[in-house]
C-alpha cells in the first residue's frame, strides 16, 4: 500500500501550477487556516509595494476582522488562558486564541512535492508555515521563510484572492475542502479515496468510524456550506466496493455559478416579496412558493405556512439550481405590481441594449411612469425601459 503522505502530495501534473502553495502534512484548524491566510494576503499586499519587504505588520484589531472573529469577542480571543495545574505547571485552556494559532503555525511544515509524469518523486522542498510573530493588543508582527515570501507575489491564488469567503466560514472542514476544490477549480472534477479524504480533513482514526458519521458531521457539513456561501454548485458521489460494498472512493463535481446563493437569496429578498416564486410538487398538492417580508418562505396556497429552516434551504437550492424556470409561472397568479399583459415569454431571454448585453431575463414589471418597464436579470442587474426599447433589444 502506498505510503499515505505520498498520496497527500498534489502532483504538479494534476493541479494548476498558480493555484497551490502545497500542501500542509499535519491537519489544520479552521483558525489556523484563515489565520495563515491572512498573513499570506497581508504580506502579499506588502510585496506588491516593496517586493524585498521581510517583516509585515498588521493592526490586531483589524487582522481579528480580517479572520472573521467579531469585535466583542477579540479580547477573549487574543492571548492564551493559562492555569496551573495540580502538580504546580502552568497549562493553556482549549479554548481558540490567536496567541496560540500562531505559535501551531510555527510548528506545521508545508511540503511541496515535485513528480515526473510517472508519478516519481525527483524535488521536494519543505518550510514551516509561519517563522516568527510577535503580537501586542496594538499590532502583530510577523514573517514567513524565504520560500513561502518568494511564492506569494508570484502566485494570484485562493489564499490571496478568496479571504473574505474562507474567513465566513465556520467549519475547518469547508476551509479545507473549498481549498481542495478551488485548486482544481478547471478541472470541474476531483476522484480521491476515502482514506486519503479523512488524512485531509485530518480526521483521527478513531473518529467517525462509521460511514455515515463521517458523512453527516464532517462531509455533509463542508459541501453544504460551501454551496451556501460560494459560487460553485458542488456534488459528489460515492463508489463503493469490497467487502460489505464499504465506500472506497469519493467524486467531486462542480461547475461555477455567476452569482452565489447568498447573492441570489439576497437579490429574491429584496425584489420578490410577496410575489409567487416557484410552483413545487407536494404530498399534500401543488405549493406556490412566496418570500416574506422578513425573508422567510412560506405557502402562498397557505399563507399560515412558514417552512422550517431545513425545509426552507431545500427550497432555496432548488430555486436557485432552476433559475431559468423561476417566476414564469407567476404570472398565472396575479399580484397587484404587475400589467395585465404577460411577459413571461420572454423569461430566460437575453437582451442587448446600447451594445451591452443582459443575460437571462427573469422579471419584467411596469414602474410608475406610464409605458416605462423594470426588466431584471439573474445575475442582479436591472434596467428602466420604454416596451419598445425592450421588445427592440431582445436577443429571440
């Protein structure tokens, strides 16, 4: 069996050469992963500046922001909790300090690993991920080894380009897996065996020794949120084989979508309130989906029926994985802010206007000035037109 930190080493004939720093050998926390994150973009700032730079520095209050931690919890959050212990030694508290983070990171090595198409080593080149740091109430401190320093300005990736997202994060296994994916972001595909996933998500052997823990706490987590959050639409199956048909073998699969579902749910919440959305199929007949003033869904057919928060990110998905049919059927169930005249043969069309073009229409409704249209668009966009302008400009 092949040794287990070889298969964890990413060939450099399977990723995109710009998108991986390498690859940690030791499993990571969320906070250690956004904090290491931060530093790179910190740093990568810097360089841009003064491209022979050593020793970045950053405001603590700010770097707090930066990873996500919220202003009222940062002093709790920012030194190590000590207490002596029964024999007379001081011991730190579990809880996350930064103090803390970043003194792991001086700790965990990042390998890279080079391989010649026949999957044989012949370069490897290793470094902590964090040489120093010194952090005050005011200010942090800090520096990386030559190597990681001399691949930050040359490398636009995840690290750098995707901090906002991984930092909204709340789970180290989506850190984890998005940085898995983002790496392969081109390749729309990713097959890696379940032992190998479990070393990445740093699992210990003897956690989640049942399938189906693994799946519910650790997998079911990161993919959900990471389709919550970001703009991939993320799937995966399962290939099993063996003795007791045990999973062998998982396949990621994605493509990316321009707008996110938390932009999409963002722009339905503020445009579509109260406006029947989407018909759904239920044991109990047809629903007419409709969202509330306060951005909950609920049974236009029953409008005492406010869906459960499982329920209503369900609907959201399927909504937002059917966007080309959405609203159309509103129109059979007519609202006060709409003419009498249906425009939901137009829906999914494109239209060109003043040589830009507008993909996808999915509403079109009067304004208050006579003869002048709203028309909307998936991707968020909005344009005030003439009907004429409009019925010039569609691409049919």
């Amino acid at each position: 069996m092949a040794d287990l930190k070889e298969e964890l080493i990413i060939s450099d004939n399977e990723v995109l050469k710009n998108r991986v720093f390498g690859m940690p050998t030791s499993k990571m926390t969320r906070h250690q992963r956004v904090s290491f994150t931060a530093m790179v973009k910190i740093a990568y700032d810097d360089l841009k500046a003064n491209n022979t730079k050593r020793v970045f520095e950053y405001n603590t209050k700010e770097f707090f922001e930066l990873i996500g931690i919220t202003q009222e919890r940062k002093q709790s959050h920012l030194f190590a909790k000590t207490f002596v212990d029964e024999d007379g030694w001081e011991q730190e508290s579990s809880d996350y300090a930064l103090e803390k983070t970043l003194r792991e990171l001086i700790t965990k090595e990042i390998v890279f690993r080079f391989k010649d198409k026949s999957g044989q080593t012949y370069k490897v080149e290793a470094t902590a991920l964090l040489s120093y740091f010194k952090l005050t109430k005011e200010k942090i401190v800090f520096e990386f080894s030559e190597w990681i320093r001399d691949k930050i300005l040359v490398t636009n990736n995840a690290y750098i380009m995707k901090l906002p997202l991984l930092a909204s994060f709340k789970s180290g296994y989506t850190v984890t897996l998005f940085e898995q994916i983002e790496q392969r972001r081109d390749f729309n595909r990713w097959e890696v065996s379940y032992r190998v996933l479990r070393a990445i998500f740093g699992i210990e052997e003897e956690k989640y020794q049942r399938f189906n823990h693994f799946k519910e706490r650790v997998l079911e987590v990161a993919v959900n949120e990471i389709v919550d959050k970001s703009n991939y639409s993320l799937n995966y199956e399962l290939i099993r084989g063996g003795r007791g048909r045990a999973v062998q073998k998982v396949i990621f699969s994605w493509h990316i979508n321009k707008t996110t579902l938390m932009e999409f749910k963002s722009f339905i919440r503020a445009n579509f309130v109260n406006i029947p959305l989407i018909v759904l199929a239920g044991d109990d007949g047809d629903h007419l989906i409709q969202v509330s003033e306060d951005g909950k869904l609920y049974n236009a057919h029953n409008p005492s029926l406010y869906y459960p928060t499982k329920r209503a990110n369900a609907i959201w998905r399927v909504m937002y994985d059917n966007q080309d049919k959405m609203l159309i059927k509103q129109q059979k169930e007519k609202v006060k802010e709409f003419l009498d005249e249906d425009y939901s043969q137009y829906y999914g069309k494109n239209l060109l206007f003043d040589d830009e073009m507008y993909e996808h229409i999915i509403l079109v409704h009067p304004t208050a000035k006579k003869n002048r249209l709203k028309v909307k668009f998936q991707a968020g966009e909005m344009i005030i037109m003439t009907k004429e302008e409009f019925l010039n400009s569609l691409m049919i």
